[in-house]
C-alpha cells in the first residue's frame, strides 16, 4: 500500500504497469500453452495404468496360482488311481473290492474336475494376458507421450524462467505500491476475462478490452486523468492510450 496519497495520474500509471507486467507474464503462459497440464494429465494417466498393469498382474500369477494347483491334484490322483490298481490285484473280499473301485471312481472325478477347472483357468488367463499386453502398451505410449511432452515444457522454461522470475519480481514490488482496494478490484475484473486485461486503452473510441463504444466526454474524462473510469460494458479500467505505449517502450 502506497505510504501517501497519489494523484489519479499516478494511481493509473501504477495500474499500467501492473498490467503490462502482468500481461507478458501471461504471454509466457501462453507460449507454454496446455503443455503443464498435460504434463500432469498424462502423469496421473500413468500412475492409473501402472496401478491397473500391477493389478492384472498379480491377478495372472494368482490364476496360474490355481491352474498349478489343479495340476498337482491331479498328479496326485494318478498317483492314487495307479496305487489303486495296484491294490485290486490282492483283494481278499469284495467288501475291499468294492471300497478300493468307489475310490478309483472319486480320483477319476477328480481329475476330471481339476481339468474343467484348469481349462477355465486357461481361457480366463487367456483373457487377462490380451487385457495386460493393452494396458502395457498404452502405457509404454503414455510414458513415450510424457517424455517429449516435458522435453518440450524443459525447453520452453529453460528459455523463459529468468524472465518469469524477473517479472514476478517486478509484479511483487509494484503491487506493493498500490492501494488495496484498487488491487482488490483489478484481480476481481483480471480474473474474470481470459485474456486477464483489467486495464484497457481506449482504441478509436471504443474500450479495448469488449470494444464497446465509449460516449466522447467520457473520451475526455478518461484523457484528463482526473478520475479512474471503468467501461460501462466490461468494468475495466479505461485508460488514455499514450500510457500503455509509454509502458511497451520501456
């Protein structure tokens, strides 16, 4: 806040230079484009797909889990079922006969069993396997995508750090110097507008930030600099246009 009071002249300058800093600090924020958020995008893609890749993963090592389990029981009822016949050849009864044939019955369901279960398996894992090679790829082009996306955002900060430093050095220190309810109000109207013009010249007696016409005496009004007056269209700061040019020449 400035630490005595300043004529409108002033007040208005101090509002031109904030705006012509503020203005090429925007420009740089324009040469990088949509570049930082689709950095960040394609980031939090990645982080998403390696989360699905390590997901789908582990659901395959568990399938194949199960596919090595059915395989070993089915090992083990032929191990059995061999065992078996074996013991049908010294039957002494057929109580023993008819025990040791039910069993062979059961291990052979078993078995039978543990092949249904395994071609399911196979035909589920199958499945899982074409879903892993999907997510991979696309995330091999997610990452190559990030790569050149940031080389690109490297370069354009390596080429525009000093000047946006130095900017919002200068932004920082002429802020200081200005009242805060004039503050107040031109980040209010800055932030309402893309373009970010709080402050505008007046251009062939139309505002130059909506490019509605301004009446002849508010012309003059605003070429007097007496008062600080606000388009009636937009609510921007208007300004006599020798004030902007005196700031682009500097």
């Amino acid at each position: 806040m400035a630490t005595q009071e300043l004529s409108v002249s002033d007040k208005l300058n101090q509002l031109v230079e904030l705006q012509t800093i503020d203005s090429k600090k925007d420009e740089i924020k324009i040469l990088k484009g949509e570049l930082p958020m689709e950095v960040s995008d394609l980031e939090d893609e990645i982080i998403g797909l390696e989360t699905r890749v390590n997901k789908v993963q582990t659901s395959i090592e568990e399938v194949s889990g199960e596919i090595n389990k059915h395989t070993t029981n089915i090992q083990e009822a032929e191990s059995l079922i061999e065992r078996y016949n074996s013991q049908l050849d010294n039957v002494k009864n057929n109580r023993e006969y008819d025990a040791l044939t039910k069993e062979l019955e059961l291990q052979k369901l078993e078995i039978q069993l543990s092949e249904k279960r395994i071609r399911e398996a196979n035909v589920a894992k199958e499945v899982k396997e074409e879903t892993l090679t999907t997510a991979v790829e696309k995330l091999d082009k997610r990452k190559a995508d990030l790569e050149t996306k940031k080389v690109e955002l490297d370069k354009i900060i390596a080429k525009t750090e000093k000047d946006e430093a130095k900017l919002e050095k200068a932004s920082t220190k002429v802020r200081k110097t200005i009242e805060d309810r004039l503050i107040q109000s031109y980040d209010k109207i800055r932030t309402s507008y893309r373009n970010g013009v709080a402050v505008a010249p007046v251009n062939r007696a139309s505002c130059g930030g909506c490019f509605n016409r301004i009446p002849p005496q508010t012309i003059i009004e605003i070429g007097s600099m007496k008062n600080i007056i606000a388009c009636e269209h937009c609510g921007r700061v208007l300004v006599d246009p020798s004030l902007m040019e005196g700031k682009k020449k500097k």
